[in-house]
C-alpha cells in the first residue's frame, strides 16, 4: 500500500493558516455535532521532566477521520535550533484502517493552534481591535501574528520574551514580513498595557500575565500551556474574565490555569460559560457589550490535528505534493 509523508514544508505550502481557520471551524462544528470521539491524551515524562512523548488519538465524522498524533516535547529545545514540538500525525482511513499519510506534527500544531486562538478571537474580540500583544516569540508567537492579522485589522504589535535577543529578532524579521511596527516590550505588564488583544505562547511554569493588567473590552487567548505544571495567567486574570475554552473536559484535567483557580476556591467549574463548538454554533453568547473582558483558554485537541491531517492528505492528493513510500 501507499502511504503519503508530508513534511514540515509539505505543511506550510499546502496549508495557510487562513485556510486552517476555516478548517477548523469546520471540525468545531463536528465537535458540537457530537460526531466525534477523542480521549484524554497519555503522556509519558522523562524522569527529569525535561520533556515528554505524548498519544492524541481521534475520530472525526464529518468528514469521516481517523488520525493519531504521537508528540515528543521539550520545551528547551530552541537553545539547540530545533523546534520544541517532534512528532507526526498518522492519518488512516475509516473502513479499515489502513494508513494514508504520516504529516509533519510540529508544523501542524504551529498552524491549527494559531487558527484556533484565531477562531476564538473572532469571535470574543472586538471586531475593531488593532493593537496586539505577544506574550512569548517562538513558533506559536509567528501564527498567532499571522493569524491574528487574518481576522482582525492589526496594526501595532508589542511582543515580550524572557530572552531579549529572541524578541529583537522576532521584532525584526516579523516587522519586515508583515510590513507592519512591531514594539520589544521589556516585560509582560509593558506588552499588555493598552492592548486589544492579548496571546500568552509561553512555556511558564508560573503565571505570567496578572488579572489586575486586564483592560476593558480586552481579549486574551492563553494557547502557551496545556499540561501541568506549565501556567500563563494568575487566578484573578481567569476570575475577572468571561472564560471559554477549547473543550470542558479536556481543560479541567489538563489546564492549570483554570485548575489552579479551581482548587484555591477562586472560581468553580461553572466559570467556564462555553466551549468553542458552542460558541461557533452560536448556543452559547460570547462577548455581550464592548468592554466585556473575554478569556479563551485552549490545550490542544486531538480533533483539530485529525481535521488539519485530513485536509492536508486531500491537498496533497490533488497537487501531487508529498513522497510516495510502498508501506
């Protein structure tokens, strides 16, 4: 049999993260549908906790979608030049399983988060928001510009990171890129001061956004932690917000940002007012006046890299794209 293997340019060439967006409204539409089915995600840590491997299985019916992503972790792997995300998305198809494509994870995960966070800030955030915040500038920092600029009119841009040298680089090569200023914050609270719209993409284990920064009619999309102990946002951040997340279940056991306030008895479970297939099918009412301060929290799913597989697989096929291997 035929397996196509897509990789890391594969992903970016056939896949824009404005075409992704699409995609994954799609998918969220499927996901509030109740045609899928996904488990929680296994992780196995090293015993230094330095990284970890990772299992994202999924099943998606419309179209129908069958996909696994195996991720490797490791958060300090910029330091050497690689990117902290190693793994691959395993496509099969549904009649018997038989595999279809094996797609470049790192890649996959950069672009449908981006459309996710994009997703969500589309429909939470003022539709007049120009000035935005990066909290972090890696990978995740350059989708979320791009696909922050896909969706709202963006202008003026501040970006923050523990490493100088990191923001200075990312300031210059994303300002030259998207032709647009972008500002090198000296820390967290000067990137958020007087911004719109506000993506925490960091790898913090202690939070680095504060409740007391949160300005009226502020939106923030928190997609930099998804499992314990990794944390972004302090717990009044989450208590003074209008919080929606990607999936209930999947942020009360994986998102210390919303676990933490739980367990200190800031908020209660019913603090999360939706998820993303109810706000997309318009069940649940997002923003409700322009000085709401809206919350989307996001850890990933494994729907969304099924979705984001499945359209790949397709684009390959009809562009001639990928190599072909006899599996």
């Amino acid at each position: 049999m035929e397996v196509i293997v897509l990789g890391e340019r594969d992903v970016y060439e056939l896949l824009s993260i404005a075409d992704c967006i699409t995609v994954m409204e799609g998918a969220f539409r499927t996901v509030a549908a109740g045609k899928f089915a996904q488990p929680q995600r296994l992780i196995a840590w090293l015993p230094d906790g330095r990284g970890a491997i990772g299992s994202m299985p999924a099943y998606l019916g419309d179209p129908d979608t069958l996909a696994v992503k195996v991720i490797a972790v490791f958060p300090e792997n910029r330091a050497a030049g690689l990117e902290s995300h190693q793994g691959s998305v395993l496509l099969h198809e549904t009649q018997t399983g038989r595999p279809l494509a094996i797609v470049h994870a790192g890649a996959v995960t950069a672009i449908r988060t981006a459309a996710v966070s994009a997703l969500a800030t589309r429909i939470l955030s003022n539709p007049n928001a120009t000035r935005l915040a990066l909290l972090g500038s890696g990978t995740q920092a350059r989708t979320h510009l791009e696909a922050m600029r896909a969706i709202r009119p963006i202008a003026h841009v501040k970006v923050w990171s523990r490493t100088r040298d990191h923001a200075d680089a990312f300031a210059r090569e994303e300002s030259a890129r998207h032709g647009i200023p972008i500002e090198v914050a000296s820390s967290p609270r000067d990137a958020v001061r007087e911004s719109e719209i506000v993506c925490t993409l960091t790898a913090a284990t202690a939070p680095v956004f504060e409740g007391a920064w949160l300005e009226p009619g502020m939106h923030v999309s928190a997609a930099g932690s998804s499992v314990p102990p990794f944390r972004e946002l302090d717990s009044q951040a989450v208590k003074r917000a209008r919080v929606f997340v990607d999936n209930r279940e999947c942020v009360l056991n994986e998102a210390d940002d919303l676990r933490a306030p739980i367990a200190e008895g800031v908020i209660t479970p019913e603090h999360i007012l939706g998820d993303l297939g109810e706000l997309v099918t318009e069940k649940v009412r997002g923003r409700t006046t322009q000085a709401d301060v809206t919350l989307f929290k996001s850890v990933g799913m494994a729907i969304e890299d099924a979705a984001a597989a499945r359209e790949l697989f397709s684009r390959a096929k009809a562009r001639g794209r990928g190599t072909r291997v006899e599996y």
